[in-house]
C-alpha cells in the first residue's frame, strides 16, 4: 500500500510511543493523520508536532466506551467516507500474577485491548470494502505469539487479536482488504509505567529491559516499511524474537525458558 499526501490514516494511542511516532511519520510523508487518544490537550500537542499539522485531526476516544467509538467512527465517516490505514494500537499492558489478578482486571484489559479494536474494526469495515481498499495495522505483541508471567490477560487480548484479525484478512482479501500483525518486543516506550496491577493502579516503574529497547521512531519505521510490502506479520524485536521461535521450533526450551526469565 502507499503511504502518501492522499492516504488517510487512523490511529488510536496516538498520544505517546509507537501511535505517536506513528503519527509524526505518517505526517511527514504528507498523509491525513486522525489522531485517537482519551485525552484531547496531548493529542493536541501530537498534533502540532506534525509536519502537516494542518492535515492532522484530533478526534478522542475511550476505548472501553462504545459510545464514544460509535460517535467517532461516525465523525470520520461522514468526513472522509472510509480511512485507508487503521492502525489499531491503543492500549494497556499488565503487571500482576494470574493467582492475584481479580476479574474485573481481565475483563478491562480484554475491553481495552481487544474488544476496542474489535469495534473500530467493524465500524470502518464497510466503507472499505465499498472503495476495495483498506489497511488495518493491527499493534499486538510477542507475547500474543506465547505466555509470558505477569501478562496472563495482557497475553490473552493480544491472542485474541490475532485470532479476529487474521479471520478478517482470510474473509476479505479478495476484497482489497489488507491486515498487518505488528508483534513488537520491548520498545522505549511509557507502556510498564501504565501497565495494571493486581489492584488496578498504574504499574508506575520504568522496566529496565523497556528502558533498553528499540525507539518508537525506530518501531515506526519499520511498521510502515510493513505496510507498503503488504507483510502480513512483523516482529519488532531484537534478542526478545528468540522466544518467538523457540516456541515455535524448540517448544521444550521455551517451555524451560519461559518461567525463568525475568518480567520485567
């Protein structure tokens, strides 16, 4: 797919790390930039950052409230009839023990993580499919390839969305539909800072193996790379992939692996 001042891109977490560096690249490309987060004063920010801030729109959004879903998808279609990119990526991670997670955690993860996408998905659908043409960019995880301890409903949304998606791109590719699995590994982003807790409070520590990992501009980049080869899953990742193809390939040494390595 191209990526340029004619494209029309949607993306939701585009407030901090991979949505916003996703945003000022796009920009910078020339493309029209939707810009989806809850909180309309640091999308505004993003939005000045741009290069084409004239081209960028902030449009909030809460991913647990249908409602407001529901009202944005309308918004954009009434503006723009259909988006080209979807780039599904707000989000939030988790930080607690299966034993120790309440119910009701799991429950907001899978309606954050999964369920919000879901929805945006289905909204934008149809006007794609009447154009035959559009580009969801789908920001899982490596740890929606395997578990991994203290992501249990982290790990199972990101599942999921591989689950849903792929379906999606089986169903309408003959279609002009076209669906990217980003699977990025640790990335210098705030994720751990807001990750979920047992207790629901934000996780608020920096982990170390996120402190050292691959730029947002950097993930960026190479998801857009993805998005004009039409790739149909990426990972993002540099020694972390390891465990993608251990699980895969040596499934004993992931199985020996993966409760010793450190979560966090």
């Amino acid at each position: 797919m191209r990526v340029n001042q004619d494209t029309v891109v949607w993306i939701t977490g585009a407030s901090s790390g991979i949505g916003k560096a996703l945003a000022l690249a796009c920009s910078a490309e020339g493309c029209t930039v939707l810009l989806s987060a809850r909180r309309a004063d640091v999308l505004e920010e993003v939005r000045r950052a741009c290069a084409h801030p004239e081209k960028a729109v902030v449009l909030p959004l809460d991913l647990t409230d249908p409602a407001s879903m529901t009202e944005a998808a309308r918004q954009v279609t009434e503006r723009f009839g259909a988006v080209d990119l979807l780039v599904l990526n707000g989000g939030i991670s988790q930080r607690s023990l299966v034993r120790e997670t309440p119910m009701d955690i799991d429950r907001r993860l899978m309606e954050t993580d999964y369920f919000g996408a879901v929805q945006l998905a289905k909204a934008m659908l149809p006007g794609m499919l009447g154009r035959r043409n559009g580009h969801f960019v789908v920001i899982s995880s490596i740890v929606g390839l395997f578990g991994f301890p203290q992501r249990s409903a982290y790990s199972a949304a990101k599942h999921a969305l591989h689950g849903f998606f792929e379906t999606l791109r089986a169903e309408e590719s003959g279609n002009g539909i076209r669906v990217t699995m980003v699977c990025p590994g640790r990335i210098l982003t705030d994720v751990s800072l807001h990750a979920l807790t047992k207790d629901g409070a934000e996780y608020g520590v920096m982990d170390h193996a996120q402190a050292n990992g691959i730029t947002a501009e950097t993930c960026a980049r190479m998801i857009l790379r993805a998005v004009r080869k039409n790739r149909k899953e990426i990972y993002v990742c540099r020694k972390d992939v390891l465990m993608v193809y251990f699980k895969r390939y040596i499934p004993a040494v992931y199985y020996a692996l993966v409760g010793k390595v450190k979560p966090n």
